[in-house]
C-alpha cells in the first residue's frame, strides 16, 4: 500500500484534531493519516491518495473516505468488486468507527482514530 499524491495526507489547522488512518491488515504496514477536509480517494488510480496498484480487484477510484456531519465515512464509488466493512457489502456512504476492518477489491484494510 502506498500513499498517492506524496506520502502522508493533511489539511488545514482547523481540522487537525480529527484525524483518521488506514492500516493494511497483511504484509506492510504503511500508516496513512488525514485530518479531514475533502474526501480521499482509495484505488489503483495513480491519483488516489490510498494507492491499492497491485491489487486487481481495486478498482481505479474503488471508495471514499470522508469526514462528514461528525464523523468518518466510507463510500464505495460504484466499483466491480465492491466494499465490505466488518464482512458486509457496503452501498452508499457508511459510517466508520475506530479499529473496524474493511475489505477493498482483496485488500483489508483497518480504520483507526489518531489522538
């Protein structure tokens, strides 16, 4: 797992307080944080801010991490082999809370909250 458009992803100062990362459950351990503002992109799409490129059942721009009304969301963003959390298929935007797994194309992947 790689971070795409340069490494770490953040925002403003007045976002730094809430702030969020995904781990990938097997093999590297590469830390991603944010601290909200716009959406992230996660895909194979050398645009994405989650880079998945050598997992082919990610899509190009396969979800969507946000942090909307409060909260951290994901959203799966039409792809063909879809998004789980805890095991569920997702549709639509779903709320994430800290330590839940997630599963993108083959990829697991775990959100957590950062202090």
């Amino acid at each position: 797992m790689e971070a795409g458009r340069g490494g770490v992803i953040g925002g403003s100062a007045e976002t730094a307080r809430v702030r969020g990362s995904l781990r990938q459950s097997e093999g590297d351990t590469a830390r991603l944080g944010w601290t909200g503002g716009r959406p992230y992109l996660v895909g194979r799409d050398l645009d994405c801010d989650v880079l998945l490129d050598l997992d082919l059942g990610v899509s190009r721009r396969h979800a969507q991490v946000s942090f909307e009304d409060g909260g951290w969301c994901l959203t799966d963003l039409g792809s063909k082999n879809g998004t789980q959390i805890g095991g569920i298929p997702i549709s639509g935007r779903t709320r994430l809370s800290d330590g839940v797994r997630m599963r993108v194309g083959r990829t697991d992947l775990r959100f957590e909250l950062l202090d």
